[in-house]
C-alpha cells in the first residue's frame, strides 16, 4: 500500500498543469496543429491552403478544450482551498473603516 505522502499520478499532474497553464495549453496547441498538419498530409486530394486551415481550425478547437481544462482545474483548486494564499479575499475597505 502506498504511504499517504505520496501522490497519486493524477494529484502530479493536475498540480503541474495548475502550475505551467500557459505551458501546457501552448503544447496542446503545437501538437494539435503538429497532429493535424501530419494527418492532412496523408489525404492527396487537398490543396496545401486546405490542409493548413483545417490544421488551423482543429488546433484552435484543442486550445479552446484546453482552456477550459485549465479553467476547471482552476476551479477545482478555488473549491478545494487549495489556493487561499495565492488569491487573498476581497476586503471592502469602507466597512473595515467603519469598524475602527
């Protein structure tokens, strides 16, 4: 059984990503487009433009979906409380004037 320091795979990982977004929502875009533009080669009856907007527009589809990953791992670590020291809480400064 494993000791309850360690980590499981997906607590890393869901930690890297919360760590490096930008990282890891530029590498979704570069293998989606690397991806599409390798899988549009193979089809001989498309004309080069053809090919590179629909490597485009599939890239841009797999950074809208890792964008919204991002944003629920985002949302994950707000409900979790595990980023209360990163973002501090709202203090209305007029109501704290009052108090003194």
């Amino acid at each position: 059984m494993e000791g309850s320091n360690q980590k499981s795979t997906f607590e890393s990982a869901r930690e890297w990503i919360s760590e490096h977004k930008l990282r890891t929502v530029g590498s979704m875009w570069l293998s989606g487009i690397t991806g599409s533009i390798a899988y549009n080669w193979s089809k001989p009856n498309m004309k080069t433009s053809v090919r590179l907007i629909h490597a485009r527009m599939h890239a841009q589809a797999l950074t809208l979906a890792a964008l919204a990953g991002a944003a629920a791992v985002e949302y994950y670590d707000h409900k979790t409380n595990k980023n209360s020291e990163r973002y501090p809480r709202f203090i209305d400064m007029n109501s704290y004037a009052r108090k003194k």
